[in-house]
C-alpha cells in the first residue's frame, strides 16, 4: 500500500493530543480502584464512539493499526478500560469479511448500539483461556480473561483459524462472572450452555495474524501504561527530598530512571514500526510485532518494577496511581501468551531450514541504491585473495589497512556525509547507515577520521580544512584522539597536559593514555591554555600535532581485546601556532561540538556489528553435525537467539530514530546515548550469549586449532567492552540522559 494514502504524523499526533485531554476531563481513574461498574464503562464507550475511535481499523484510509495503537497507549495511560482493543479487532477482521452478520455488527459497532468483547478462546496460546465448541447453531464452554464482557452486548470468539462465533451476552444461556487479576477488577469469565451463535467466516487463517495484532495492541497499551507511571516517577524524583536535595540527583535514581526510558523508547519505535509496516501491507510486519511483544513483555515490566523502586512506599499505597498501571503492564505483557510466544516464532522465522535472517531495513531510494554500489563495491575491491590475506593477520594488524583506505579514498565515500564545500557528497543519515551496514557485512577495515574531519569543518580555519581534510578524504591520514590521562578520564575537564605559547610556536607538556590510533599521522590532543580558568573547561584548547614531531615518545600496549593502545608523553613538542582549531581556550566547544555531530550514529554502528555477528552466529546454530542434529533444535537456543534477535531490532530501530533526528539538524546527544547505551551493553550480551550457545571451542582464540570462526565470537565478548566504556562510559551516558531527557538536577 501506497503510505502516502495513510494518515501522517501529524494526524497521529492529534489523535493523540485530542483524547489525552478527553479522557483527562471524562475519565476518573478512582473507578478502577473499586472496580469500574459496567454503566461506567458503557458512559466512556459511547462518548469515545462519538470521538470517531470504535470504526479505527476498518479502513486503512482513515486510521489503520498504528492509529489503533496510538488510541490504546492513550487508553493505557488514563487507565480506562473502554472496549477498544476488541472493537478495533473486529474492524480488523469483518472489515474483510463478505458476511451480512459482519457487516451488520461493525454497523452497529460503529453507531455506538453494539460493544463487542472478543476472546481467541481454543487459538489462545495460554492453555488456560478456555475453549467454546459449536455444534449447528449452538455454543458451549468456558472463556477467561475477557475484557469488560460485562459492558458489551455481544462475544466475537474463535471457532477455529478462519471462523469467528458471535454472541448475543445478554441471552439467557449465557453468564457472565467477574475476576480478579493481578489485584484488579475489569476480566471476566463467560460460559456458554448451548448459547446461540451466528458463525462469521473470515479469510483462510484470517485469525492467525488477527491474534498477532491483538498482541502488538496490547503491547501498546501497556506501553501507555507504564510510560503514565513513569513520568509520575520522575516528576517524584524532581520533587522529592531526602537528605536536604532532590532524590533525582542521586546517581542511584537518575540510573534507574535513564534504564527506564531506554527501554520505554525502545517499546515505543518497535511498536510504532510494526504496525507501519502492517498497514503499509509489507509482509515484514509480522516479524517485527513479535519482536515488539517478546521485548515488550520484560523491558515495561521491569520499567515498572523499577519506577516503583524509585517511589519507595508511596508507590504501594493502593490509592496511589502507580499501582494500576503496574498491574495493566503485566496483564496485557502476559496476555495471549506473552512473550514465550513471540519468541518461539520468532525462532522460526529465522532458525527454521530455508529462513532468511534478520529483515534488511528499507534506507529509502537513495539509501537502498547505495547500499547496492558499495556491495558491488566490496566485492570487487575487498574479496577473494585479497580479503583472505588480510583475514590472515592477527587482529592487532586487522584494525587498518592503508592500500584498503586509499582505494575507497577514491570513491569519495570518506566523505559521505560531509558538505560539498568541503569536497563530501552531502549524503543523508539514511545513506550513512546504509555506507555503515554494508561495510561491517563486508568485514571491512574502518577508514576516516569523522570526529576530527566534523571538528575542522565546523571550526577550523580556512587554511586548515585545504590542508588536512583532502587528506582525509583520500584516506591517506588518519587522526588518533588525544583526551585521556591519568587523573582525566571521564572527568576531561581536569586534564593536565599543557599547551603554553613561545612566539610563533605552542609548546606541549603532559601525557595521554589508552590512545587507540597512536599509530596515526596526526594527534587530535586537547591540552590545558589556562591553568587558572574557571570552570575548568573554560581553559582548554585543541591542537593537531603532528606523530612524528620531535619530543613526542610512543609506549604502546596491549589491550585486552589484542588491540592496542598507547600512553603517549608529550616532552617539550614545538608545534606552528596555526595548529590550533578553535579559539583559545575555545577546545570544550570543539570537543564536545564534533562528539555530538558523530554521537547520534556510534550506537548505529554498534548495533551493526552486533547485526553481523548474529548471522554469523546463526549460520552456526543452524549447522547440522554428523548425525542430524543442530543446536537450533534445542529450544533453549532458540529462546535465546529470539531474544537477541528482538534487542537487535530495538537497537537499529534507536539507530533509526537518530537518523530521523539528525535529518533535522544534530541528534540531541540524549538520543545519541540512549541508542550508545543499549547498543553497547547489547554487545556484550551477545557475546555472553554466543559463548553459552556454542561452547568451550568457541573461547578458543584466533589462530588456534579447532577455534571457530578464528575465535571471532570470544573476542568480539573482549573487545565490546570496549565499546561501553569509550566515547563516554554509559555510566556518564546514564547520567546525560537522566539530566538532558528527564530533566532531572545535575
């Protein structure tokens, strides 16, 4: 389907704004605390009907499944048990339906005259859901967990895959009994003794995928739920005082609630991505609703558990609203068969003999043609021999190649993103990532230098971009990052190293640690020009220095990765006055401007890496041994390869989103860390997760016999800690995000 015939943005956005202020002004959630009576619930049904919302669903013209999904989160986070979730169902499925019955109960339906409760009955993967048997025109049995049944006229229930039953529930063979769930009053129990029932057919296995939208419905709805929550939380921890401050400005809760919304954004994109692709008819969709519920499912109930965490026991006292949007999450995470479910076809789709993998994303035309020239790229330039040779090397020589970096210098692809003034191609975020992806498939050495090519774009001078970026651009110099010292990790404004004028030269004095790109043409090296400025970060300047000057005295290292470093002493090195980017005392603008041009993509590009490393590690799992066997026959394995699957999807989705905002000038560097963090500690999951699932030979290291992969997996776990701790630990991240997202105080 054609999206520009879909509602946009903006008409989501309405939606949205709209029915938070109606239901703020027409709902009262202290009925759900007693117990919403059913004329309670009939009262706020029929005015949403006069809303527009009971016909969302039935035409993808005028709202289709994202819209539903909009109306639920709404719905969630009033805590109002309105019978949307199956009103919008059965638009779902009779819309497509020839019957006269469906047509005449969507009429009905959408007059406000008909509320509908809908159960999956035997299609329910929870065993205890309950079945309903039809013989001829008569029902019998016993259906749980119904939402609101004793509000609605009517009961749709499964018959079988392509069969819905309709229920009059005011019949007198028909009983109706409220239950309690999770503390909370709103399921029912409906048994039928030989009830009348007016079969609807629908199309063949029609209510296959219908039950996945229900599920991604609900997965919406909690999210509303515990995003509701959330916000009270960290209006709480502004508010809050313990020990003479806000409890927001302490480490432990400003930790807790950045993991929070990590994982509340990372729901929302998922959710929000499925049903655009179901709505769009991309036969994707499907794939991405279970990664949306088995993700869904333990990261809003563990933001729920943390936020209540953050309350302490206000948040338990059952007047408090905090308690029914707890209680909603776990029942709609765990409905329909939460995310066991989701997972075990999840592990189908890509475990099962002829599965494909994991989805490759739509960059859009010039994303998608770009990502065709630079595999077809690769492979004539990065293959064979060639790349053989290079994988021959141990890693500590794999990290660069200088012919690899010269040749894709020419195709001016190191410039991809720059502005054309400056020699680049002006690409957009989307073509970055697509350049990003296909050459981590490609297993090709990293090229560029973009922090210190943004920094001297965005403030070097006129004879410093001629100089050094037509360099850079041929891939002929590369820049290493001098931050780091012994008493300046994170906290870079106490550096040491100085920089002090002698007529037309600067004169450098200090020492930088743990310098990855000590082997470069140049240092990117902040150094200390006011040893009396206040704040200290007032007095920092940023200088490239050349690696080969005299005084500069390199001790490499070994990392734990068989990476290097460098601790590098700067004694007395004379670099020409015109070496400085930026003004004096101008390198905290410097630094942290080029950080945060690059910072929106680092968590894409890590992502990526962990993208890769799964179809690696798939293709293993998949393998048959000698006698038939695969370790994807073990179900343990496929949960776990489901769950990394479904966090991979929320760290590209991250990715997704701060291209999107990039696209609108700079990522905020709070998104930039949002997807830095998940994608970093997403990493070492996957590591940890690889060594569980293939054993003591994948420890074995590169050029060992028997290592698999040449030990790629054991040492993809070493080197991802890398990736959590630099260009910012996510400790600092945490901390970004819980003061810039959260407002919460430094």
């Amino acid at each position: 389907m054609d999206a520009t015939g879909l509602p946009g943005d903006d008409i989501r956005e309405m939606l949205r704004n709209s029915l938070r202020g109606f239901l703020a002004a027409r709902w009262n959630v202290d009925c759900i605390r007693r117990g919403p009576s059913p004329q309670e619930v009939v009262a706020i049904w029929t005015a949403l009907v006069g809303q527009g919302v009971a016909s969302l669903g039935s035409n993808p013209d005028e709202g289709g499944l994202r819209e539903v999904a909009v109306v639920l989160g709404e719905l969630g986070r009033a805590a109002c048990p309105a019978p949307m979730w199956s009103a919008a169902l059965a638009n779902l499925a009779l819309s497509t339906s020839r019957s006269e019955a469906a047509a005449d109960c969507l009429g009905r339906l959408h007059a406000g005259s008909a509320r509908l409760a809908l159960s999956f009955g035997r299609l329910d993967p929870d065993s205890g859901a309950g079945v309903i048997r039809v013989k001829g025109d008569r029902a019998d049995g016993m259906v749980r967990f119904v939402e609101a049944a004793g509000s609605c006229t009517h009961l749709l229930v499964a018959i079988d895959r392509s069969v819905l039953g309709l229920v009059a529930l005011d019949n007198a063979r028909v009983e109706i009994v409220p239950t309690r769930a999770m503390g909370a009053w709103g399921l029912c129990e409906v048994r039928l003794n030989e009830a009348p029932v007016t079969p609807i057919a629908l199309e063949d296995g029609g209510l296959d995928d219908l039950l996945l939208k229900g599920k991604l419905a609900l997965a919406a709805r909690a999210h509303g739920a515990a995003r509701r929550a959330f916000e009270l939380v960290t209006d709480y921890a502004r508010e809050r005082h313990q020990f003479g401050q806000p409890i927001g400005r302490f480490q432990a809760i400003q930790h807790k609630l950045a993991n929070g919304l990590i994982a509340l954004e990372g729901v929302r994109l998922i959710v929000d991505h499925a049903a655009k692709l179901h709505d769009l008819d991309d036969r994707e969709w499907r794939y991405f609703a279970n990664c949306a519920v088995a993700f869904a499912s333990g990261a809003l109930r563990q933001a729920s558990l943390e936020t209540h965490h953050a309350f302490g026991a206000i948040g338990y006292a059952d007047e408090h609203e905090a308690p029914l949007h707890f209680k909603r999450v776990h029942l709609d995470t765990l409905a329909l068969g939460g995310a066991s479910q989701a997972k075990r076809l999840l592990a189908s789709s890509l475990l099962d003999p002829d599965s494909s993998g994991l989805p490759e994303y739509d960059l859009g035309p010039a994303g998608n043609a770009l990502r065709e020239q630079v595999r077809g790229w690769l492979g004539q330039n990065w293959s064979g021999g060639r790349k053989a040779e290079f994988e021959r090397k141990p890693f500590a020589k794999r990290e660069f190649d200088a012919e690899f970096a010269r040749d894709i210098g020419m195709t001016g692809w190191v410039g991809l993103g720059w502005p054309r003034e400056f020699g680049g191609q002006a690409r957009s975020a989307l073509e970055l990532i697509a350049f990003m992806e296909t050459m981590e498939r490609g297993e090709a050495p990293r090229i560029g230098a973009a922090i210190q090519a943004n920094a001297l774009m965005m403030f070097g001078t006129r004879e410093q971009q001629q100089r050094y970026l037509p360099e850079i651009l041929r891939g002929e110099a590369m820049h290493g990052m001098g931050y780091s010292e012994p008493q300046a990790g994170s906290d870079l404004a106490v550096l040491r190293t100085s920089a002090v004028r002698d007529d037309d030269h600067w004169v450098i004095n200090g020492q930088k640690i743990w310098t990855t790109t000590w082997w470069g043409k140049y240092m990117f090296l902040a150094a200390r020009t006011d040893k009396d400025a206040k704040p200290p970060h007032a007095g920092i300047s940023m200088f490239i220095v050349p690696m080969d000057a005299e005084g500069v005295t390199i001790r490499p290292a070994t990392t734990m990765y068989d990476g290097s470093f460098a601790n590098i002493f700067y004694d007395n090195v004379r670099i020409p006055l015109d070496n400085i980017v930026g003004e004096v005392n101008g390198g905290w603008k410097v630094l942290t401007g080029a950080l945060a041009f690059e910072r929106g993509l680092v968590g894409g590009g890590i992502v990526l890496k962990v993208a890769h490393a799964f179809e690696q590690l798939r293709r293993h799992v998949m393998a048959k041994d000698e006698t038939g066997t695969a370790l994807s026959d073990d179900p343990i394995v496929r949960d776990r390869m489901a769950t990394l699957a479904a966090e991979i999807e929320i760290g590209r989705q991250l990715m997704m989103h701060c291209a999107e905002l990039a696209a609108d000038g700079l990522t905020p560097p709070e998104y930039g860390a949002i997807s830095k963090v998940f994608s970093g500690e997403l990493m070492e999951r996957f590591g940890e997760t690889a060594l569980d699932i293939l054993g003591m030979r994948a420890t074995l290291s590169e050029q060992m016999p028997g290592a698999i992969d040449n030990g790629r997996f054991e040492q993809n776990l070493r080197h991802s800690l890398m990736w959590v701790i630099s260009i910012g630990t996510n400790e600092i991240q945490r901390s970004l995000i819980a003061q810039r997202a959260l407002g919460l105080p430094r």
